[in-house]
C-alpha cells in the first residue's frame, strides 16, 4: 500500500457508525455540560455568568460546606476501597493461581458473582442483614456471644461511610482479582522455574518475583478504582436514599450532583449548578487520570516475555 | 499461609480454607435473598437462615409480584435494551477497530486518542446536556434514548479491546482474501470477525453487565412505567412495598436470576477472553 491509491471510501465507512453515536451522544453532551455550567437559568430566560458557579459553589458557605462534605466523604469512599479491595482481590488471584489448585475455576466463578449483580439488590440485601430489625447479623453475632458488638452501622453518621464503602468492596471485588488472574497466568513457566531453581519459592517467590511483574496491571485497577469511585452515585441512592444519610454522611459527589439536578424535598432542582458540579468531578477525574498516565505509569518499567 | 514445597498437605488445606471463607462471604447474601423469598412471612422473621421446609415454603411473594408488578414487561425492557446496545457496540466497535488496527492512514493515532477519551471520562458526568438533548428530539421516556447512551458508553473500551485483538490476526490471510479479488467488507465479515469471536464475547459480558444492571440512566431518561427496566422497576416496587418482605424478596430473586443464568452462560468464555490477553 505504498503507492498512491484512490481514496479508501471503506476507512470512514468502517468508522463512521461508531463515530457518530460516540460524539453526538457522548462527547458532544461532555462539552455541553461543561458549557452549560458557565451559564444560569432565572425567570427571564438564561444568561452566561462566565465563573459565577463556581464562585457560589467554593464560595458560598451553604454550597461550600456541602461540595467538600461530599468531597472529602468521596476521598474516603475510594481509600477505603483501595486498601481493602485491592488488597484482598491480589490475594484472592495468588491464591487461584497457585498452580493445581483443585476447584480454581469453581471458586472464580463465585467470587464473582457479586460484581454482576444489581445495585438495587447488593444495596437491599445489606440493608436487610445489617438491618437491627430483621437482624441476620445481630442474630448471628449472638450465636457466637458477641451481640454486643452489633450497632446499627449504616444508621449511625460515624459509622455509615465505612460501611457504604465495605459494601462497595465486596461487590467489587471480582474485578482486580479477575485482571490479576490473568496478569499471574500471564507470567511464563520459564520465569517461575528459574525462581525456584535458584530456591525462592511460596510466599517469597510471591513479593519478589510475581509482585513486580504484575505491578502494570495493579495501576490499572488503582485507576479503574479512581474513576469508578469519583463516579458512583448507585450504591449510595439504594442504601441510603439521595439524601445520603444520615446527615448528609455518605453524600459523595455523584448523590450531589444528582440532587442538584433534580431537586429535593423543599429545594428546587438547579440543570446550571449541576452541570457545575459535573465540570468539577470531569476536573478531579481528568486530573486523576493524567496523574496515573504520566506520573506513574510512564515509569513503570513493562516486561516483554 | 507458610509455603515451601509446590504441594505440602497443611498448605493446600490453608489455601482452600481460605477461599472457601471469601466464597461464602461472596455468596452469603444471595442465598439469604434466595431462601427468604420462597418462605412464609412469619418463617421470614422466625428463623431468616432457615432453609424453606414443608411447614414454611411459601410462593405468596412470587404471586404478588407477578401480580402487582409489571415485571413482565420491565424484563423485556431490559432485554430489548441490553441486547439493542451490545448488537450495536460489538457490530459497530468492530468495524471501528478493524479501521484503525488494519489500514495506515493520516488521523489514525489521534482518531484512537478520541475514542479512547471516552474509556476515563464517565458518560454519566454528561447527564445535564444528554437529558436536554434526548428532550429537544423527543426522545425522552423512550428505549431509544438508553439504547443510544449505553452504545456510546460501550463503545470506546470495545474498539480499545477488539483492535488489539485484530492485531494478532495473520497478514496473510486477509492478503490472500485481497488476491482472490475480496473486498474489503468481504474480508472483514467473512475472514476477520469469525477470528476475533472469543474477544467479542468478552466484551459482550464487560458491555453488558453495566447496561443491565445501571440505574441512573433509566432513572434519569426513561422512568415511565412503560419503559421501566428490571432494575428500576425492582427499585421502584421495593420503595412501593417496603413491608411486604415477601414480594420484596421474591422482585429481588427475579432480578438476580437473568444476569446469574447469563454470567454462567459466558463464564467460560469471559475467563478466556481475559487470560489469552484481552483485558491487560
């Protein structure tokens, strides 16, 4: 395909079905927002306001007092996922992937299964076994003589966020343990033979020959964490209403940003400052993102078998 | 967890221990769900991990939901919208990747820059203006408009996963598909997709099981009752029935059942599709 050929009329028909609906219904309305939120919306129609939303939203005490409430409970949401479900799902993959392991496949599938379910049914189902009424987890608690240990956690302020965030764990777990799965299966036989010649073997063989070699594929669940996290809104509407309570104490960004738009109880719903409040996670995503591309994961070092 | 040899007895006991601890962890809560439904009210309360027997089987939550609910037809809702987005993300992702992984052309680096924007930036965060724009078309309240968003969430990771797939597909078949005088579509359709099916179907499952489950968009978009899918219709029915524990448990055991029969349907092929290198 060297020489100068008539126009390939099949490359953009090739592209342009996927094309389309990928700009008209998501980049176009991505920009949208982002201009949307530069303008308000009075009795008399709607007029550009430049960085007046802004303003408000950082500098108006209500607004102020409610962004980084849901700000700092976001950060919280994600660190509480990162150093339990990544953790736990690294080790979970270790395990599945010790060579002979009987039953591997059988233990995958079911491990799995929470992360294909419903937010409605993981949000119900845990309102129900933590619930002090119905009480499996009270009743169960007492079987081992430690009733005393149950509290109502997802009802209590100091408590509620931990426990939205644990949820959230173990419905996501199946994903880093699926994607380290396979980056362990991925490291060739050769490798680990010549570890164990050279007498390294179980845990050690682990930390010093695996953990490396799977360290791209652990950035790209940190990352995965990071947006889906900076970005739920489901699990928290289900267990805890869109007032994310009790007291506002679960209230992440994306309940935030739903309840400006939309409006609740007494106050009115707000498409200007929602948008606002969508720019503003657009901002942390993208600054997330860049962080990760060319903070970390240009220096890390990829193996190439 | 002390590990010497490959296979010592104490060891391999600690390993399946431990992963028998983490499944029932995982799956606790599903059977909790699952028992209680088919359970009369007061056997409900009585003893919740008590499997149903003669004395406690009931099915009166089932009657009313099948009753009350119109679960019918948020299920076929559902499985209009899930199947309409994935036919529409793998046909159309397809082609894309196939565009950019198989010709050289100017624009092709930064058209896969485009595309891939999509695979960090969250559709949901352009809410505001999809809801504005799918009213100024009328689109509102319809399958359409969902069917139109979850395409578009789809499809960035789907030409990101099925273009370096088609990179493994051997020159020198689709050259010899051009010498018999093939075109290009040919080639595509006939010698390319049948190659790339198992990466296709892995990207079925990780398209699909987002779509089926979301309840932001359906919530947003298209809350009326005839458009309803299964995950807002369960949502809306648990709101409407809070102390009907029975019908409450039977809506969420209906809810379950499809996207169980369909992973275990996919399982094997989405654990292929992952280990030969499809996600990494």
């Amino acid at each position: 395909m060297s020489e100068r050929k008539p126009f390939r009329w099949h490359i953009p028909i090739f592209l342009a079905p996927a094309v389309i609906i990928y700009t008209a219904v998501m980049i176009i309305p991505l920009f949208a927002t982002l201009d949307l939120s530069l303008y308000t919306t009075g009795d008399d129609g709607i007029h550009f306001v430049g960085l007046d939303n802004f303003r408000t939203l950082f500098g108006d005490p209500r607004w102020a007092k409610t962004f980084w409430n849901a700000f700092w409970n976001n950060v919280w949401f994600f660190l509480i996922n990162m150093a339990v479900q990544n953790p736990i799902g690294i080790g979970l993959a270790a395990l599945l992937s010790l060579p002979g392991l009987r039953f591997a496949a059988l233990y995958r599938s079911a491990i799995f299964v929470p992360t294909i379910l419903s937010f409605v049914i993981v949000g119900f189902v845990w309102k129900l076994i933590l619930s002090p009424i119905w009480g499996i987890a009270p009743g169960m608690l007492t079987a081992i003589g430690m009733r005393h240990l149950f509290e109502p956690w997802l009802g209590q302020e100091t408590t509620a966020l931990i426990t939205v965030s644990l949820i959230s764990v173990w419905q996501f777990i199946g994903i880093p343990m699926m994607l380290i799965y396979a980056a362990l299966l991925s490291i060739p036989e050769e490798v680990i033979e010549a570890a164990e010649v050279d007498g390294i073997t179980g845990m050690a063989q682990f930390w010093r020959i695996k953990l490396p070699l799977i360290l791209p594929s652990i950035g790209i669940i940190s990352i995965l964490t990071f947006v889906g996290n900076f970005n739920a809104f489901d699990l928290i509407y289900v267990t805890q209403g869109a007032l994310a309570g009790p007291d506002f104490s679960t209230d992440i960004l994306g309940t935030f940003m739903y309840r400006t738009f939309f409006g609740f109880q007494l106050q009115l719903g707000d498409p200007n400052m929602g948008a606002t409040i969508a720019t503003v996670m657009f901002a942390i995503i993208l600054i997330g993102v860049c962080l990760y591309l060319f903070g970390i994961q240009r220096r890390m070092r990829r193996y190439q078998f | 967890m002390a590990m010497s040899a490959r296979s010592s007895l104490p060891r391999t006991v600690a390993v399946h221990v431990a992963l028998i601890t983490y499944t029932l962890i995982a799956l606790f809560p599903v059977f909790v769900i699952v028992i209680n439904s088919m359970k009369s009210r007061k056997a409900i309360f009585r003893e919740p991990l008590a499997l149903p027997g003669p004395g406690t089987f009931d099915l009166v939550g089932f009657q009313t939901v099948l009753s009350q609910g119109n679960f019918p037809l948020y299920f076929g809702n559902s499985l209009i919208v899930t199947v309409a987005s994935l036919a529409i993300v793998l046909v159309f992702g397809a082609m894309a990747a196939f565009a950019l992984s198989e010709y050289r052309w100017r624009g092709n680096l930064l058209m896969g820059l485009y595309l891939a924007i999509g695979i960090m930036i969250p559709i949901r965060l352009g809410t505001v203006a999809i809801l504005k724009g799918m009213a100024a078309v009328g689109l509102t309240n319809t399958l359409t408009s969902l069917v139109l968003v979850y395409s578009a969430q789809g499809l960035p990771l789907a030409i990101f996963i099925l273009s370096e797939f088609m990179r493994t597909v051997s020159d020198d078949l689709k050259n010899a598909g051009r010498i018999d005088g093939l075109s290009e579509y040919r080639i595509f359709f006939t010698l390319v997709v049948p190659l790339i099916r198992p990466a296709m179907a892995t990207v079925a499952v990780f398209t699909m099981i987002p779509i089926w489950n979301d309840l932001w968009f359906p919530l947003i978009l298209a809350p009326s009752e005839a458009t309803k899918t299964v995950t807002l219709g369960a949502q809306t029915f648990i709101g409407q029935y809070v102390t009907n524990w029975n019908a409450v448990l039977a809506s969420l055991s209906l809810a379950i059942l499809p996207v169980l029969v369909l992973y275990l349907v996919f399982s094997r092929q989405l654990i292929r599709g992952i280990t030969s290198g499809a996600v990494k």
